[in-house]
C-alpha cells in the first residue's frame, strides 16, 4: 500500500510538469527588453560604412538577426524584402549578420535581394544585448527607442504588417 501511494506522490506531479511543458509554445519566450530601451550598437556594415541604431530616432526600426547558413532565414527573407520595399522610408529596416562570416552574408544578399543595412557584430555582442537565443530573431523598436515586440523563429508577412502598423500608429 505504501508503494501505491509513493508511486502517485511522485507520478501525479511528473504527469502535471509534463502536460504543463506539452502546453506551451517553445517560441513564446518573454523578453526583459520588452517595453525598454533598445541596446544602442555602432557596427560595421558589409560594405564597411559604420552604422548606429541612434541614427534611426524617430523612424521605428525593424532589427533582424540572420545568418546565411541559417534554413528559416532564407524562408523568411522575401518576407522582408516585400515590407521593406512596403514600409521604406517610413520604417528603417537593420540586419545584423549572427556568427557567419562577412562574405557568405554579402553571397547571400546577392542571391535572395534587399537593399537595407546590414551589419557584422563581432563577438556577438550585440547578439548577446539584445538576449538573442539563435536566427533568426526579429525586433520591433518604436520611434523613442523602445522595443515593442521580438519574434523568435521566422516572421510572415501577416506578423510584419501587424507589428509595422502598430509601431506606425504608436501603439503599445
């Protein structure tokens, strides 16, 4: 008898933890820059022009963390194109190349098209300001700076124009 009741003490909580983590969606992960300051960079373009988030202040900023090597960037990437050539020059649109090399990143543009910046962060230290788990990643800043949304995983257009027309209307 005693058995009976040990085994439920630990199997009716392994059950709940289960079912709970089942439940959940891997990509929804809550960000501590939502609704903060941005992380300023000043990084290298692939052209090698410096570039400064702070150049952007009141434009709201797409920033996309990609890499060329990267499947669901590549999926994503015409996605971008079309709300860049959308929303351009209403809204700045930034990549930053995530541990790739300059010259597969400047292959791949080449290949897939764009015509935004994107920058080399070196060490990933941006990367790591922003919390960045792997590519792609996708922030939404607003006119002040502030980061309204992080998509985790490849965006669609559906999510571009949502979460472009908001920062648009200053919402949130």
């Amino acid at each position: 008898m005693k058995r009976a009741v040990w085994a439920l003490v630990i199997a009716v909580p392994l059950v709940a933890l289960l079912a709970y983590g089942f439940g959940r969606d891997p990509s929804v992960i809550a960000s501590p820059l939502l609704n903060k300051r941005a992380p300023v960079f000043t990084l290298r373009t692939l052209d090698g022009a410096s570039l400064s988030l702070k150049q952007f202040r009141g434009k709201p900023v797409v920033v996309n963390f990609w890499a060329s090597w990267c499947l669901a960037c590549k999926v994503e990437h015409p996605y971008l194109v079309q709300a860049w050539q959308t929303y351009t020059p209403d809204v700045a649109f930034v990549g930053i190349v995530y541990e790739d090399s300059a010259g597969n990143a400047r292959a791949f543009m080449r290949e897939y098209g764009g015509g935004w910046p994107d920058v080399l962060d070196p060490g990933q230290r941006t990367a790591i300001d922003y919390g960045v788990y792997g590519v792609p990643e996708t922030f939404f800043i607003d006119r002040k700076g502030i980061v309204r949304y992080k998509q985790i995983g490849g965006v669609t257009p559906q999510l571009l124009d949502g979460e472009i027309q908001s920062l648009l209307r200053g919402e949130r």
